[in-house]
C-alpha cells in the first residue's frame, strides 16, 4: 500500500454493480450517482467504470461537479440539479450539461443565460413529492409548465425530463409520493411538454418498488457496493463494495492491566494486554461517535478498537497476547465482508449512522488508489 493511509477503490466491483443493477432494473436509461467525489470513492475514476458498466448517464449534485468530468474529458450526459441562487448557468449550457430546475426563478435564470449564449438549454424539472426539499410544489406547477412550454417554443431550452425524489419513510408514504408524481408528469404532459426521460427511484426503489422506475433509474449507493436497506447485505443484492480503507500498525505497545487509553481513559486495559496504534482519525473521516465500538481487521481476525478516536488516530485491542502483529502491518478498517473483514455498514452500526455517511466522509488525506481499471 502507498503511504498509511489508503482507500483502495475497486473499479471491477463498480462495473459490475451497475451491470446487476442496470439488469434488476431493466429501465431504458441508468443513471450513476456520483456527486460528492462519488461518494468518497473518486468522480472522474467512477464515473468511467460506471459507463463502461452500462450507465448512459452521471448525476451530480452542482454544476461545478458536473464540469469537473467535463474538463476530463467525460461527455456522457450529466445532470445536475442543486444550485445556488445567483448560479450562473451559463458554463453548465455551453458544457451541455443539463440542468435540474426546480423553480420559476430558475426557469429564468436558465433561458437568460441560454439566451445570452445562443444556445438551447436541456433541462429537467424537478417536483416537490412529499421530501420537502427542493422542487416544484403542486401549487406551482401549472405556472412553472405553462412558462417551461412558451421558452420551448422560442427554443430557449428543452423539458428532456421530469424528476422527483422518494422519501423511503415507508410503503405508504411512497406510494402517496408516486401518484403525486404521475400527476405532475401527466400535467406537463398536458401542458404540451414532452419529456423522455421520466425519474423517481434511486437505488432503494429501483430494487423494490418496480412501479417508480419509469423510464430511468438513478443508482447511488448500490453503484459502490452498499446496502440501502437494513433487512438486506451487500451480497444479499448481488452487490461487491468497492471500497477498501485500509492503514498500517504504526506501533505496537504492551500495556499493565489497568492502563487508560486515549482521551478521556473511556476504555482501562482489564488485563495485561497488547495494543497497536493505527494513524487515521476523525480528521480523516474516522466517526469519533465509533469509539469502543468499532471493529478491524489484522492478519486473518477482527480486533476491536478501543479508547476514543483522536483527530489523527485510534487504538486497537488485541488481547492478553500479540498474535505475531507488528509495525508495517496492514490494518483493514472495512471493506468487502467476504473477506473477512468488516463492512462499511458495520461501521456505520458502530457510529449510529448510515454506509453512505462512513464511505462520503473519507477525508483528503487519504491516498484513494483505483484498481482494475
């Protein structure tokens, strides 16, 4: 490994993942997630894997996402749909990027910008289902379809989608999602829009609920590897996690029974025991809310981390004796489970979190090395 601090990203995984998913799913477009660095797994990388696995388009978050992947020479279809309020669209339509719109203001936003250009923008509009977030209320949407038409047909811009988000509360609370979206796509219908490209599932619907995935699916978390559900593993949905965190022993310390560990002496050794060092913390994206509570990987077994997580650093427990561990040795924080080692889930069990939260907050510090690519 290069350096002690390491993420090894399997891009195979990535491809395959998209491929099952892109199978399960059987929609005639796939969209791979890969806002927030991918997840932490690294954009541009993923984002290759994930077309050559069979995804036709790339969803990002903001614009300044979506031109990243442009400047690498990336000129699959991209959608971003987060935006300031004073964005300037005008780099995302020469880009052709194609833009998530959620409001009138940016309906006009957009066709200045496209006008000033002498260019047609491409743009999904993006309802308001029950998420309470962005998007365009029911009470809006005559206005916003009404105005979205007449800049069509001046050719300011093109409706190619229409966009909404589940909450995954419940069964009920989707559903009631789900018709509020079939009535919003059959008013702008109505409205003489003509979108191709008709989206409501992320990765959990896309799954589950075949009546939400429409013309195209947006897979985020399950393109890395990772469970959306509780009820269900990583190898349970067919699915390799692509992302190994890995460190190394840094030293190796016999302690007398009794001994305080890290700050605040959360953990006393209740033996004569034997811990490692390993030089990833908080800092780097390792929960401070794991403390004592996590797991690692070391050699062939799984030892527990105790004491509490330090900015640049955390404590390993492993037992009365050393079972031949020793500094240099490679410490696997999670990665796939059948190898042995834990999974991102686990941590996340351990933090009180979620997969997504443990694999996105992976800080800069750590090296990201892709492989099989």
């Amino acid at each position: 490994m290069t350096g002690f601090r390491e993420a090894v990203i399997d891009l195979a995984a990535i491809r395959h993942n998209v491929a099952h998913l892109r199978a399960v799913a059987g929609t005639p477009h796939a969209m791979a997630v890969v806002k927030a660095n991918a997840y932490g797994h690294g954009a541009v990388p993923v984002a290759r894997a994930a077309l050559a696995g069979g995804a036709d388009w790339l969803g990002v978050a903001d614009i300044d996402e979506a031109l990243l992947l442009r400047d690498a020479g990336i000129d699959a279809p991209i959608l971003a749909w987060l935006h300031d309020p004073d964005a300037d669209f005008s780099a995302a339509i020469d880009d052709d990027v194609t833009l998530g719109l959620s409001s009138v203001r940016q309906l006009q936003q957009v066709a200045d910008a496209a006008a000033e250009l002498g260019q047609s923008a491409s743009v999904h509009l993006k309802l308001e289902t029950g998420l309470s977030r962005n998007g365009v209320h029911e009470n809006d949407w005559a206005e916003v379809f009404a105005l979205a038409a007449a800049l069509e047909r001046v050719g300011l811009l093109r409706v190619d989608g229409v966009m909404s988000h589940l909450a995954n509360a419940s069964a009920f609370d989707d559903q009631q999602a789900l018709e509020c979206f079939e009535r919003g796509v059959a008013a702008a219908r109505a409205a003489g829009l003509s979108p191709t490209l008709v989206h409501l599932a992320s990765s959990a619907a896309a799954l589950r609920l075949p009546a939400a995935r429409f013309t195209m699916v947006r897979l985020g978390i399950t393109i890395y590897g990772l469970s959306p559900f509780e009820d269900a593993t990583s190898a349970d949905l067919g699915l390799i996690p692509a992302m190994t965190l890995r460190g190394r022993v840094a030293l190796v310390r016999r302690v007398s029974a009794g001994a305080g560990v890290s700050y605040d002496y959360l953990w006393r050794a209740p033996q004569d025991s034997t811990l490692v060092l390993v030089p990833l913390g908080y800092a780097d994206g390792i929960p401070r809310q794991a403390s004592g509570a996590a797991l690692v990987h070391i050699h062939t077994d799984n030892y527990p981390l105790v004491g509490r997580v330090a900015m640049d650093q955390f404590v390993v427990n492993l037992g009365p004796e050393n079972p031949g561990v020793a500094v240099g040795d490679e410490v696997i924080l999670f990665g796939d489970p059948a190898t042995g080692a834990p999974s991102a889930t686990d941590w996340a069990d351990a933090a009180g979190t979620i997969n997504y939260e443990i694999v996105t907050r992976i800080g800069p510090r750590v090296t990201r090395r892709h492989i099989n690519d």
